[in-house]
C-alpha cells in the first residue's frame, strides 16, 4: 500500500511539475503526465505473470482451423429468433471491416518535426470504415459448384 501510496504521489508532483511549461499545449501536458504516472505505476505493479500462454493457444488453434476450407451451412435469424437457411458455404463468414492491408500509415510533418499516422488506402484505392455490422459469406450457387461472397447483415 505504501508503494502504491508512494507512486501516486511521485505522479502528482510530477504532474505540478510539468504545468510549469507554458509553451505546450494542454493535451501536450496531459499526455506527458499520463505517460509519467503509467511508467511509475508499471515500475511498482510490473506485469501479469502469464506463463501458461492458454488463451493465446486457443485463439491458434481456432486461426488454424478457419483456415481449413472446409464446407459449412450459413444461417440468418430472424427477429423471432428462429433459424432460415441461406445457403451451402465454405469457411466461416468474414467481417467486412476486416482489411487486407494496415488501415494507417506513418508519415513525417516537416511542420511540426514528428510522426503521425493517415489513413491509407486499401489496394482498390478505396478507404474501408473502422468498423461495420456485415459479414462476408462464400455461399455455394445451388445450381453449380461456383461460390460467390454474398454480403450478410443483421
């Protein structure tokens, strides 16, 4: 308690401290002083001790099965909560928002001197949204063995 105690009060004087340059902006400031607390907060806390990794190797194992094609049934539901088929699929349904390429890319301000991140396109020129309710679908044509991606939302 007394650690806890101690790195409280370290932030707050660190806190007076740095309020004396009036120079920065007041995001600046808060910034800096919330980045001085969570290092002494880290020092006296440190981290989880995580040695069995059972969540990490779970979510490998689900990645590792998705990546199987393997012949699945899609479904709707309706408001009523009853289940109507829509189609013979392969895989699992893929969010929309998901992106091919990193959403962001890194550029340098010759004004300001630091790095900031834009948005970037994707590889069809287009700028997809952060995130959406839809979902990607190979459904299965029940004439043919084509599949096509249907767009599903709830």
């Amino acid at each position: 308690m007394k650690k806890i105690f101690a790195v409280v009060f370290l932030g707050f004087i660190t806190l007076l401290l740095n309020g004396c340059d009036s120079d920065k902006s007041s995001d600046a400031i808060q910034q800096q002083q919330q980045e001085s607390i969570n290092k002494q907060l880290d020092m006296a806390i440190g981290m989880p001790s995580v040695v069995n990794g059972q969540e990490k190797r779970v979510l490998k194992d689900i990645i590792e099965m998705r990546d199987k094609q393997i012949v699945t049934i899609t479904y709707t539901q309706d408001m009523n909560g009853k289940l109507h088929k829509m189609c013979d699929s392969i895989g699992y349904g893929i969010s929309a928002a998901v992106q091919y390429t990193n959403p962001q890319r890194v550029v340098y301000s010759v004004v300001k001197g630091t790095a900031v991140t834009i948005p970037q396109a994707d590889p069809n020129g287009l700028f997809n949204p952060g995130s959406t309710e839809g979902t990607w679908v190979m459904c299965k044509s029940p004439e043919s063995s084509k599949v096509a991606p249907v767009y599903v939302e709830p």
